[in-house]
C-alpha cells in the first residue's frame, strides 16, 4: 500500500527505493531547519529515525492525507514523542499540511509542539512524550481492529532507552497473549540515550532473546538500509499468531557528522546556529540535498521568524498595561539578575554528596535536573550514584530498599514523571513506610516550555500535597531551592523540593531568613536600582501587622511575580501588599497565613499549576481557622484547568495569565470591590 485516495482507493503517490532514499535526505533537511529555526529540539533521535518514517508514510502505510480519520487507514503510534519533528516532517511529505509550515516547530499555537498532540494536527494518532506507552495504546488499536474485523494494521515507534520503562514489557506480555499479528513494534536501536550508552545506563542485551522469549516474532534489520526495511515491513504481514518487532540498528544523528554517535545531541539543537563547525550549514551540507541553497533557508527562517513576530505582538496586547512598563528589567530600576532555579538543587546534592549516607538514583536526565553535581567533584561518590534508566516507578521502589537500610536516598526527574508516573509507589511504599526517601520534583510548571504539554507538571503539587507523612518545599528561586534541598536532607521522613528549569529571578540571598516550616513575609518599600533592595523579608513570627491593603500568598517562581505586583499595586494605586512567601507547603505555616487573612481580609494565592491546586490548600488553612468576625474576599490565580503547551517559558506565564500585570489588575478590582 502507499497514500491512497480512500474514496477510489487509487494510489495518490508512490515511490521507488531511490526516491524513497532522496526523500529521507530531504526530511533530514527540513528536520535541521526547523530544530535550528526552533533553537532546541532532538536532533541524534529525529535523524536515526528518518529512514524508517520516509519508508512507513511515504510508502508502507495505508492512509489519506485528505481525510486522516479514514477508519480503514493504518495506524502508527510514536511512543517517542521526542522525535516529533521527523513524524510533522513525514506528514508534511505525504501531503498532510505545507511542508514549510514545519519550520514553526516548538512556537506557541503553531500546532508543531515539542511533543505531538493530536487535537492539533492531522495526521497524528497520539499525544505522547510520557515514555513507555505507546505500546499499550496500540495493543488496545489492534483489539479492536480484531473485534470489528478490520483489516488495518498497527505500527507503533519505540526508542530503545524507552525501553527501560516496565510498562513496555507489560505490553509485550499482552501482545503476545492476544497472539496480534496486526502489530508491529518498530524499536529505533541506536544504541545511545540522554546519560549515556544504553548499556552503560541500563542493559538491554539480549535484547532480540528477550523479546522473543515474550513471544514476539523478530526482525533485525539496518534502520538505514530502504531496501531492508522495505522487505522487514513486507516480511511482518505474512507472520501469523503472534506480534513482530523489527530492531532497527541506527546511528543516532544519522547524517549530520557533528551529531552522529554523540550522546549530547539527543535534545541539543546545532550548537553553533546557522553557521560554524556544528552549524545548520554544516548539517545541510553533509545532508547534501541541492534543493537547499541559501536562498531557500533564508526563505523558511523567514517564516518562522515572521511568524515568531505575530505570536510576539498577540502576547505583548495580552498583559494587562499600567502607566508604564513594569517588567523585568524593562527599566534602570529595579533591576534583577536571573538563574536557573535548578542551579540551586545542583550546589546542594554535591554538598550533601560529602555524606556517605547519601545516595544518588538517576533518570536518564541527570545532567538537566543537576543531579550529575553529586558526583562530578568527586569521582569517588560514583560507587553511591545508580543510573536506574528510564523507570520513576523502580527507581521509587530501589529508593525505598535503600532508605530501609539507613541510606538517604535522592531521587529526580521532570517533575511529571517523577510524582506522577509512580504515584502509586509514591504513596504506598514510600509514605505508608514513612521511608526517607527525598524526591527532586525537576522542572516543575511551565519551566520547560517547548516541550509542551507532556513535560509540564501542572498537578504535582495536589499529588503531594494530600500524602501522608510527605514534606513538600517549593523554593522561590535557585538560592532559596539550595536551603530547601538541604532541609529535606535533615529531616526524617518522604520529601519533595519542587524546582524549575529555566532562569528565574533571583529575589532571595544567602542571608535571607530561612526556615523549614515558616513562610517569609515580604514587604515592598521604595524603588531601588536592584529589584532585591526593594523588599523587606522577615520570618512569619519575627513580623508584625502593617494594617496592608490586601495579601498575595505565593509559591516557587510565582513568589517573584508577587513580589512585582506588589510594586506595581504600591506605585500605580498606592496600595500596600503583604507577601507570604510559601516555601515550604507541607508542613505548612499556619499562623502566618490566618494572620494575613485577618489582618487584610484580602487574600489572593498566586501558583504556577492548575488553580486550587496550592490555592484550595491555603482556603481551607482559612476556612478551617478563621473566627470570621470580618469578611474575607479570596481569589486564586493559576493555570486554568488547562494543559500545558509549546512556547517560551515567559511567553506561557503571560498567555496563562501568571504574570504580576494580570496579579496586580486582579488584586485591584477585588480591592475596589472590598471597598464597596
């Protein structure tokens, strides 16, 4: 079969083996363009795959580009959503939207999200990004073609670090069980993942034994031979009674000589831009497709930057406006400097590294989240750091095993995953034991932006939360995330420090007060040259009532924010704020937050995740203490009841509405409200 017309069932467009062969270069090419265009993105694993993906859309599958739901099209599922830019790549060329329009990759509202989502593109049968289920999804696509006797066949894409994931070989199991031989998994071999060699990070071998030994027909196959994948996909049609997997060998980067073989292109973008060494330039001239001359690259970065304009102004007319700007560092007052927050985890696991109690269990991303600082000074607290791969709920268990000994077991990974995944393990191994396990909540809220969705943790907080026996910090900034990390450490018992990824403003210092179990109250007082200067922080028991006009309850990034809008509310409407930094959720300051309903009887909780999440916590700290002699006006402000999606970090705190513009508009209309 090919691209079909599903209302005549002639073929719309095939290819030979040399056409198939040009066109894998061109996706190469449009790949390069788009990742550079886009400034991040998976290069290593989008070029290993290209191959394939030419071989399945451009001539393998049954499927209309006219009319994507066709029930009797072919199916593939990319359980590696990271190599989403090779799947818009392939759907362009088959004819499902302007190949140009891919250059829009990871750029709010373009559709071209970091990790798929099927709500927004034709053509794609799954959102994914969470490793380790597209397997499922397809067994559930291949019952039910067997239920309803149709006779579509099923492709599902893995990477073979995804293999790491236990959910992966459950699948298999079930597969095999239902003898389904309308599927075949397709796993891109390359041998590398983001730590590592796979068999450095987590084994695999025999990989081809293992999955036979759960009943699959194999294949192995060169993932870059057409002429071998062509024949591995005519091959899995004749197989009867049980599911096929080709393991495709593929050389991650395939094609560009500066990526090929290096694990550090797994999620890099070429390092040098356009042009350099480890340039789009260089990539497209390895590439070697003619059709790309200067002209035309200047001609697609053209798109993406102009398109890049439009997204920039609808932001920009989206923020509430004041009599002038109030945004960092718009002005010469006021100025801040920026940090990643994860900075800040980073400098405490190499500290607490010192301890031989302390042990390290990595995720496969242990460089992003900092957790690679436990051991990089000091070589010999290797033997205390275990690469467990890509498996939270594992890693969760191993974690518990070690606590049980006496051990102080950190483990990280972007948030989701790492309090989502394995909430299960979370809550029944680790808080029923009261195990003292300590949980690098990575990359938390909106930080990771271009990621999307998938990657954006926007709930973890309420999964927390309500654990038993959980201690949960979310830090303000990289500082305060270096104390917050220290303090998990030395208390017994499950812990959480919850920190994002990108640059945040740096609003506490090394003597800021800080205490585990009490909020910071943060008083604005006059414009300085450094944002810092402007604000007064004391621990919640040290301060006393300024009779304030309203108080902004804040956690983690959106404590800056207030802060801001406490300036803005003070210098636009002479209004005074009282700030209470919530560093530390659980146990939660009590006191400090009924005091400032009390003394304010307006009240507004700011958080980086799904509204109520922190917001509903701190309503029932009030509802359950406050004796009501005066009335209370409380709003929340958060995401709302949204998921996440691609952009910049920034741009996504103002299209959410996070910003202090929108906090400060907010507070004012519910302070002329109290008012009345």
């Amino acid at each position: 079969m090919s691209i079909l017309d599903s209302k005549t069932g002639k073929i719309r467009r095939d290819y030979t083996i040399e056409e198939l062969i040009e066109k894998a270069q061109e996706m190469r090419a449009y790949n390069m363009i788009a990742i550079t265009a886009a400034g991040s993105g998976h290069t290593g694993g989008t070029l290993s795959i290209m191959d394939i993906t030419a071989a399945l859309y451009l001539k393998k599958i049954k499927h209309d580009p006219a009319n994507p739901t066709w029930e009797e099209r072919d199916r593939v599922f990319w359980s590696v959503g990271h190599k989403a830019p090779a799947l818009y790549i392939a759907l362009a060329e088959a004819g499902y939207f302007p190949k140009e329009e891919t250059v829009k990759l990871r750029k709010l509202w373009s559709g071209f999200e970091g990790h798929p989502n099927r709500l927004k593109l034709p053509g794609i049968e799954l959102s994914a990004g969470s490793l380790g289920q597209g397997l499922g999804v397809a067994i559930g696509c291949a019952l039910n073609a067997q239920l309803e006797q149709k006779d579509y066949r099923v492709y599902t894409i893995l990477g073979d670090g995804e293999l790491d994931e236990g959910s992966v070989w459950e699948a298999m199991m079930c597969a095999s069980h239902y003898q389904l031989d309308n599927l075949t998994a397709i796993v891109d071999r390359n041998d590398l993942q983001i730590d590592g060699p796979t068999k450095e990070v987590m084994c695999l071998e025999p990989l081809l034994a293992k999955w036979q030994a759960f009943g699959w027909h194999t294949i192995e196959i060169d993932g870059h031979n057409m002429s071998q994948i062509l024949s591995a996909l005519d091959e899995v049609e004749k197989i009867k009674g049980q599911p096929t997997v080709l393991i495709a060998h593929t050389l991650k980067g395939k094609g560009v000589s500066f990526a090929e073989g290096v694990v550090a292109y797994h999620g890099l973008a070429p390092k040098d831009g356009r042009s350099g060494k480890e340039s789009l330039d260089r990539a497209l001239e390895d590439i070697g497709d003619p059709q790309f001359n200067p002209e035309k690259v200047d001609h697609l970065f053209k798109i993406a930057s102009d398109y890049q304009k439009e997204i920039d102004q609808k932001v920009e007319a989206s923020l509430p406006k004041f009599s002038r700007p109030y945004w960092w560092n718009a002005n010469s007052l006021m100025q801040v400097q920026m940090e990643p927050t994860r900075n800040g985890f980073g400098r405490a696991i190499e500290e607490l590294g010192k301890d031989k109690k302390v042990v390290a269990l990595g995720a496969d991303i242990t460089a992003s989240i900092r957790m690679d600082k436990f051991y990089a000074s000091h070589p010999e607290r290797k033997n205390r750091f275990f690469e467990i791969g890509i498996a939270e709920a594992n890693m969760t268990l191993v974690a518990s095993g070690l606590a049980k000994e006496g051990k102080i077991p950190f483990i990280g990974s972007y948030g989701v995953f790492v309090t989502g995944r394995n909430w299960d393990q979370l809550r029944t191994t680790v808080c029923y034991n009261n195990y003292n396990v300590k949980i690098a909540d990575a990359h938390a809220g909106i930080s990771v932006g271009e990621d999307g969705a998938t990657h954006q943790a926007l709930e973890d907080i309420s999964n927390l939360y309500y654990l038993p026996n959980m201690h949960l910090a979310i830090p303000c900034d990289a500082i305060e995330t270096e104390k917050a990390t220290q303090a998990i450490a030395s208390i017994h018992g499950p812990a959480v420090v919850r920190y994002a990824r990108e640059a945040t403003p740096l609003v506490t210092t090394s003597d800021t007060p800080y205490q585990f179990g009490l909020a910071n109250v943060i008083r604005y007082r006059s414009e300085k040259k450094n944002f810092m200067e402007a604000f007064q922080t004391k621990l919640s028991p040290d301060y006393t009532s300024e009779r304030e006009d309203l108080a902004l309850i804040a956690c983690g990034p959106m404590v800056a924010e207030a802060m801001r809008a406490a300036y803005i509310l003070k210098e636009e409407y002479n209004l005074e704020s009282r700030i209470l930094n919530i560093h530390t959720l659980k146990p939660i300051d009590k006191k400090a937050i009924l005091k400032a309903a009390e003394d304010t009887n307006l009240i507004i909780s700011i958080e980086e995740h799904q509204v109520g999440g922190f917001g509903n916590i701190i309503a029932g700290v009030i509802a359950q203490n406050k004796k009501y002699s005066t009335p209370l006006l409380m709003d929340m402000i958060g995401v709302e009841d949204r998921f996440g999606e691609s952009g910049e970090p920034w741009e996504l705190t103002k299209v959410f509405g996070l910003t202090a513009e929108h906090i400060a508009q907010r507070a004012k209309e519910l302070y002329d409200k109290k008012s009345r």
